[in-house]
C-alpha cells in the first residue's frame, strides 16, 4: 500500500503536465482567420497573405479565429475585394 502512496505525486504530475500540453497548445496550421471586412462584413481571410492581400492598422483587432479571440491586432484593410 505504501508504494501505491509514494506514486500517487508523481502520477499526479505526469497528468497535469500532458493536460496542459492537450489544451494550451494552439494549432497554428489548420488556424481558421475571419476578419470585418468595411462592405462585406465578416470574411474568411485564411488564405490571404498580409502585406499582399491585407493590411492591419492601427486598431483593436485585425483578424480573429473561429472563437472570437484576436489573431492579429489592428484595423483591417482590404487590399483586394
């Protein structure tokens, strides 16, 4: 019984530390961006390239995921329709 006591910290931290690599470690391949676009609205801009297709200003939020949470900070502005 002793010996099942003296692993229990050690099992312990082992599943804290692979919960939060499981859920604090974003996926910046597959990242979905949507961005406000001045006359469209919200647009899907994950294939768009800033600097060619998009420019952030200065702003709150330029680009945010799936989730509402900012990617890039800014105003976006469009450099193409």
């Amino acid at each position: 019984m002793k010996p099942l006591f003296k692993s229990l910290p050690a099992l312990g931290l082992a599943l804290a530390a692979t919960m939060a690599f499981a859920f604090n470690m974003p996926s910046k391949t597959n990242q979905v961006k949507f961005a406000d676009h001045p006359t469209l609205g919200p647009i899907n801009v994950t294939n768009w390239t800033l600097g060619e297709d998009y420019e952030c200003d200065s702003g709150d939020q330029c680009t945010y995921d799936e989730n509402g949470m900012t990617v890039e900070q800014g105003a976006f502005i469009p450099l193409r329709e």
